[in-house]
C-alpha cells in the first residue's frame, strides 16, 4: 500500500460513514468517534501512544480546514 491509496481508501470510508452520523447530534456523534478513536490507540504500546495521539490530533485539526471547505462548496471535485 501507499500513502495515497490509503488516504483514498480513508476518505473512502468516512464517506460512507458519514450519512449514517447525520443528524445524530454532537451528544452522540462524539462518543461513537471517541468509541472508534480510543480502538485504535488500544493498539499502541504505551511507549509511544502518546506520540501516535499527539500526530493524529494534528492530522485531525488539518481535516477540519478541509471539512470546514468542502461544506463551503470550496471543494467541489472533493469526493463524495
């Protein structure tokens, strides 16, 4: 694999979660994604967990720049 067959495949995937997220509140939202978030830095050993939790919340805080862009219709050949 390669970073930009991962990245598709990750997008991919959030696509077709998200309408199942819709409309459900940030009271539910939040503890579905901390539910999944949590599974996987299980799988850290603890040496570097916080470091692997440290580098996701970067990716994440850039991912809402191009969330906050695609509901803007900035991104319209994002995918869908």
């Amino acid at each position: 694999m390669n970073n930009v067959a991962d990245a598709h495949d990750a997008l991919y995937i959030s696509k077709l979660l998200q309408p199942k997220l819709r409309g459900l509140g940030p009271n539910v939202q939040g503890p579905i994604l901390a539910d999944l978030v949590s599974i996987f830095f299980a799988g850290f050993h603890d040496d570097v967990r916080e470091e692997a939790i440290e580098e996701w919340m970067q990716c994440m805080r850039a991912m809402i720049l191009i969330s906050e862009a695609e509901k803007c219709g900035y991104l319209k050949d994002y995918p869908k």
